[in-house]
C-alpha cells in the first residue's frame, strides 16, 4: 500500500488492536530490523513458504509500502528451502516499529514484551508462531512449547500461563545452547491453546490446525494426575534448617525425606 492514508498510519501497530498485537509479537521473534546509512534500513522477515499466508496478511495490515519476494536456498537441514521474505523500508514503520520494543540487529536475547496497552493473548501467540511449536508429544499427549532466548518473554508466557491453566514453570537456560525451553503438556497444553489460539484469531494456519486439534484430547482412564507441586516458603526453609533433619522435617512439614534432603541441599549451597 501506498503511504496515502494518515488514519490508518496513525493506527498503525495500534497494540490493543489483536491483529497487531500479534504481528508485533511474531516480529519480535522472527523479524529483523537492519539500519542503514542516514536514514536507510529495512524491517525483513523470512519464513518458510509454507506459511506465506501470514507475510500477506502483514502486506495488508501495513499501510505503507512493502514487498514479498520468494527463494529456493540450500540450508543446514534441507538441500532445497523455499522461503518467502517480507519487507518493509518505510522510516515511519520502522520507528514505530522501533519505539514500541523491536531492536535494530541482533535482539534474540534483548527483546521483553511492550510496555504499553497490548492485548495479551495475542501478542503471546505471535511469539509462540514464530519460535514455538503446538502438537502431540511422541507419547501422544498434547503439548504447547516455547524456545527463545528472551528471558523478559520466557518469564511473561509462564506469568500468563500460569493465570490461565494455573501450570506453574520456572525458567532455566539449556546449557547446551542458552536458550529457554518452556513446555506445557496434556491438560494444561490444551487450555493454553484453546485461550491464545480461539476462534477467528489471526495465526498460523498450520498451528491454528494443531490447537484445534488437540483441543479434543482426553486423559485416559488409567492415567494418573499428578498432585499439585507445593512450593517452599521461607517458613518451611527455616524450619528445615533449624531441624536440620530430613526425616524430621518431612514430618513437621508433611513432605517425603527425599524432598526435605534436596530442599537442604540447595539451601546450602545456595541452589534454591
């Protein structure tokens, strides 16, 4: 589109609108934002072909000029890759784009949800598009995951997810390559999906599929559920480590030894 229109500029990347809500998120996690000389530079984000669907629906809601290019690449993974780019040259796109938390270069690590209005579900289901996955597990148990270097993103979809299935995670980066891996299966996994992935929503055609999907999943009739995980307060700390016991505390406390003893453990070591 031409830059014609100043109502649609100006609501343009409006973040309480849920449609780019989600572009912003799936941006942040998948896009690039290059500066150039002077006032040069391009917002770009390439995607498998497959998914070209979502880069034109980005092309519409974008009331500037911009362009979708396809590629065939050979990549670590596959001889032949067909990827579509979209790209954005505009300075007034790209500043807003800028301001609302979209670094220039690198910003896998950098980037933290907005700090205006947003709506939430949305632009949580942007970043799950671009650097998550929604199925069924090996097992055949549904899952929804998150992989991402963002430790400000890792952190907020365990706060929302936690208000919506009440699933409780806490965030550690994998050792191998610094990342966070958030996972959240079987019914916890469904009711996730079923809130960020509902009727009508703009996505992914292929992981809106999947979250419907596995919306129909039930727990088989031999298959427990595991009780609630307590946390430790600072009461149950002291009291541990006064007793200085694990059986004993795993009386007084009403936890098994083996609890007790790992909880002491990291008191002491300065792990918990």
């Amino acid at each position: 589109m031409a830059e014609q229109d100043p109502s649609a500029a100006a609501r343009f990347m409006d973040l309480t609108d849920p449609r780019y809500a989600y572009m912003f998120g799936f941006l942040q996690a998948d896009g690039h934002l290059a500066q150039g000389a002077g006032q040069k530079g391009k917002l770009t984000a390439e995607i498998n072909a497959r998914d070209i669907h979502i880069l034109r629906e980005f092309q519409q809601l974008t009331p500037y000029f911009s362009s979708i290019t396809e590629r065939v690449r050979s990549t670590n993974f596959a001889e032949t890759h067909p990827s579509a780019t979209w790209s954005l040259c505009s300075l007034e796109a790209r500043s807003t784009i800028n301001r609302l938390g979209m670094p220039y270069g690198r910003k896998s690590r950098t980037i933290k949800p907005p700090r205006v209005e947003f709506s939430r579900r949305d632009y949580l289901r942007g970043i799950i598009d671009a650097d998550g996955s929604v199925g069924y597990t090996g097992k055949g148990h549904p899952f929804l995951s998150l992989t991402t270097a963002s430790t400000a993103v890792g952190a907020y979809l365990c706060h929302f997810a936690r208000k919506v299935t009440g699933a409780q995670r806490t965030i550690k980066r994998n050792a191998r390559d610094g990342v966070y891996n958030v996972l959240y299966t079987k019914e916890a996994a469904m009711e996730l999906a079923a809130h960020l992935y509902y009727d009508g929503c703009l996505g992914l055609e292929r992981k809106k599929a999947k979250a419907a999907e596995i919306r129909g999943w039930l727990r088989p009739a031999d298959m427990r559920v595991a009780p609630p995980r307590r946390r430790w307060t600072p009461k149950d700390d002291e009291t541990l480590l006064q007793l200085d016991d694990p059986a004993a505390a795993g009386v007084a406390l009403n936890r098994t030894e083996q609890s007790c003893s790992m909880r002491l453990w990291r008191l002491r070591t300065g792990k918990a």
